[in-house]
C-alpha cells in the first residue's frame, strides 16, 4: 500500500513540469507566431489615420524630455491617455529614433500580450490545445491584425478589454468575494493609463451584465 501511494505520488509529481513545460512550449510559439505574422508588415506601410498625431507627441517626448505632460506642437494635449505615447517614445528611445517600424512594435506587442491572455487566462473553461487554437485565432483575425500594425491606441485597447474581462469572468467563476471581484475589474477599468476610456467602460458593463442577469446575480454592493 505504502509503496503503490509513493509510486503514485510520484507519478502526479512528475507529471506537473511536464504540463508546466508544454503550457511554456505553447506560450512561446504563440509568441513566435504573432511576430512572424506581424513584424514583416509594420515597416512596410507609411503612417495614415490618427498615426502621425501619436509620432508627433511622442516625438515631442523625445525632445524635450517632458514625459508627464503630453505636448502636440507645442500645446498640451491631454485627449487620449498618453500610455501609447509613452511605448512609441519609449520604442523610438531603445533603436535610436521613431520610425514605421519602431511606432508600430508596441502594438505588435500589445497583440501578442492579448494572445498570451486569450492562453492563460482561459484554463479553467478549455484544455491547452483549444486553449492554443483559441490564441493562435485571435491574432490571425484579419481586424485585428490591422489593429497589430498600426500606432495607432486600438491594439492597446483590444489587450486591456481582454485583461478586464477575463480578469472579471475568473474571479466571477472562481467566487472571489464581491469586494475583491469588482474592486479589481472596476481598478483596471478606471485606471487612466488605458487608452481609451469610455469605450472600455461600454464594452465591460455590456458583457458582464448578461452574465449576472443570466446568473441570477443581482448584487451590486461590495458586501
């Protein structure tokens, strides 16, 4: 008896690195694909859209040193959240100046981060390979892989969505107390970091709330 329980012990023992090991494996082809899908696109294209309003306050940045306060040709512009003004100067700091390609990798990362979400933050409802096929999915959407090569804030926003929502469904299902649940989505949510506020809030009331009404769980205190 004593001998089959250590046996079987370590068998479970032995198993967990291997689990471990192939959750690492999957993570990091994950991480392989999103750059090889993205990163021969984003220096091929000149800036369009809203991009040269985020080259030039991150340019603006790099020049005066001033990163607190955001600054558009001289003026304080304080429209959108400056954390992806923040990564493009950042960006443009590390391979020595701003550029298509060095603008456009920060949201080639906020993909890839989005896709590692999608992986690990859906264990408790799908196996590792769905799990995989679900992340793998996500950045080879045609929508979003624009999103992926452009400056512009969508790519961030898409990754701090993902964050929130999954964030709140794990502690919705895992029956985290109230207090912790909403305090740590509604701190996220509100956070002034994000890069698009309003928009954020929306897509997060409207998906939890079918779930609660659904649920039949109508408490909206901390209590």
């Amino acid at each position: 008896m004593h001998t089959s329980l250590f046996g079987a012990w370590r068998s479970g023992a032995s198993s967990l690195p291997q689990k471990g090991d192939h959750a690492v494996l999957q993570g990091l082809l994950i991480c392989c694909i999103t750059l090889a899908a993205y990163i021969p696109l984003i220096g091929d294209m000149p800036w369009s859209g809203n991009e040269p309003t985020r080259i030039a306050v991150a340019q603006d940045m790099l020049r005066n040193g001033n990163w607190l306060t955001p600054a558009l040709h001289g003026k304080l512009y304080l429209t959108k959240p400056p954390l992806m003004n923040w990564l493009i100067a950042e960006s443009g700091s590390i391979f020595g100046r701003i550029t298509e390609w060095t603008s456009r990798l920060p949201s080639v990362l906020s993909m890839m981060a989005t896709a590692l979400t999608v992986y690990y933050m859906t264990g408790k409802w799908l196996g590792s390979d769905c799990r995989f096929f679900a992340a793998v999915a996500t950045v080879s959407m045609t929508g979003l892989m624009k999103k992926g090569i452009s400056s512009e804030i969508d790519a961030l926003f898409i990754l701090f969505v993902t964050v929130i929502l999954l964030v709140w469904l794990n502690g919705y299902t895992r029956g985290w107390r109230p207090v912790v649940l909403w305090g740590v989505s509604l701190f996220l949510l509100v956070s002034r970091f994000s890069p698009k506020d309003p928009m954020q809030q929306y897509f997060f009331m409207s998906r939890w709330e079918p779930i609660c009404y659904s649920e039949r769980e109508y408490r909206f205190s901390f209590l």
